[in-house]
C-alpha cells in the first residue's frame, strides 16, 4: 500500500506484513501517518475508509510488536526453568537411551526396553575390539524394562577386564517374528552442558538431551 498525501521524497511502499518490513517500524509508521494527515490537501482531505484503514494497519503492527515481546519473555523464563532443572540432576543417575556399559568389578547391569513381548531372545555382550565376549539368552518376558546382570566373564568363563563394552541384543515373539530390544545406559550425571543457550547433559562420556531421560535415580 502507497501511503499518498506525502512529497515524493517522503513516500515510501510498506508491505502486508509490517512487522515483516525492514524499512518500517511502528514508530516510523506513525511519524509518516502523522506528517500524512499535517501535509494533505485541505480540498481533498483523505477518505474515511482510507484513514480507517492505516490505523487498522498500525494496531495491527503494535499489536504484533506486543506479541514477538511476550513470547521472548517466555522464551528466556522457560529457557531458565529448564536450566534449573537440568542442574537439579547432577549427581544423580539417569537412565538414557544408550548401547554401552561399564564393567567395574566384577559384574555389571544390562538395561534393555522391549517393545513387545518375546519368547527368546540373546543379548551380546562386545569388547572394544568389536568381538563379541560374552552372549546371554533370555527366555520368554513380557514388554517393557529389563534388567540382566552380566557376570563379567567371557563364554569360557574367564574373568574380563575392567572397561567400557557395547551391548547388543534381538528377540522373537511365539510366531517367530523380529522384535526390537534397545539397550539403556544408567550413569551418572557429571555435568551440564550449555549449546546455544539449550542444556544437555554429560552422562557418562557422552552427551545427551534432556528429552532422552527415562529414569532419574538418586
């Protein structure tokens, strides 16, 4: 829309979206309405409707001026919440979706996630060489969590060192069919990361997203 009843050296082109407009804020828009209305031709004064209409025009704008404020306000409130509450769990353990575990002592927890129930099933256990160490069966279990405790030893029976090992597992139902098993890594959080103002989490050597927590234990 022209904005007419201005010298030529005045005019300028604002587009349907004034916010969107980089030449057009709203208190500039509101010194051309009124140097408009001192500058117009007392024998052609402007329409109603056209008049009407900037002022439309210009709450609209304000309105959304408004609007784009709250929402930083909002934004930076529940960006802090969220910091706050990331903090709150350092220290504590967290479980997260993740396909290694650390072996220290002489045993170590597996945590996997069904996602249906199953009527065999086998969980391997890798070294850091890619070599599968150990593998355990699993009979029949229902969906949902498992926990399986890993002995630290290899398939003779000998006692494995100390160290991080990956898990892999796959399970069958009664009718033979593929069911999908994941691995969960319960760790500790040591610390909170900030990325581009986001926090995330460092559980055990890796860092992960708030939203990938499943369980928090003390």
């Amino acid at each position: 829309m022209e904005i007419n009843g201005l010298p030529e050296n005045l005019r300028v082109q604002s587009s349907q979206d004034p916010v969107a407009s980089k030449d057009l804020d709203k208190d500039a828009f509101l010194k051309l309405l009124v140097a408009q209305l001192q500058n117009q031709n007392p024998l052609e004064p402007m329409e109603n409707t056209e008049f009407i209409g900037q002022m439309a025009q210009f709450s609209s704008l304000e309105q959304q001026v408004q609007t784009n404020a709250n929402l930083s306000e909002l934004a930076l409130a529940t960006s802090a919440q969220i910091g706050s509450q990331a903090v709150n769990l350092v220290g504590k353990q967290v479980m997260v979706q993740g396909d290694t575990i650390e072996l220290v002592g002489s045993e170590a927890d597996v945590h996997l996630d069904l996602s249906a129930s199953i009527a065999t099933g086998q969980v391997e256990v890798v070294n850091e060489a890619g070599d599968v160490v150990r593998r355990i069966r699993l009979g029949a279990q229902p969906e949902g969590p498992l926990t399986v405790t890993w002995d630290g030893r290899d398939e003779e029976g000998q006692a494995l060192p100390p160290g991080t090992y990956r898990i892999r597992a796959e399970g069958l139902d009664d009718q033979g069919r593929t069911v999908a098993i994941s691995a969960q890594m319960l760790a500790r959080v040591d610390a909170v990361v900030f990325e581009s103002g986001i926090p995330r989490l460092r559980v055990g050597g890796r860092i992960v997203n708030l939203g990938d927590v499943r369980e928090v234990r003390p």
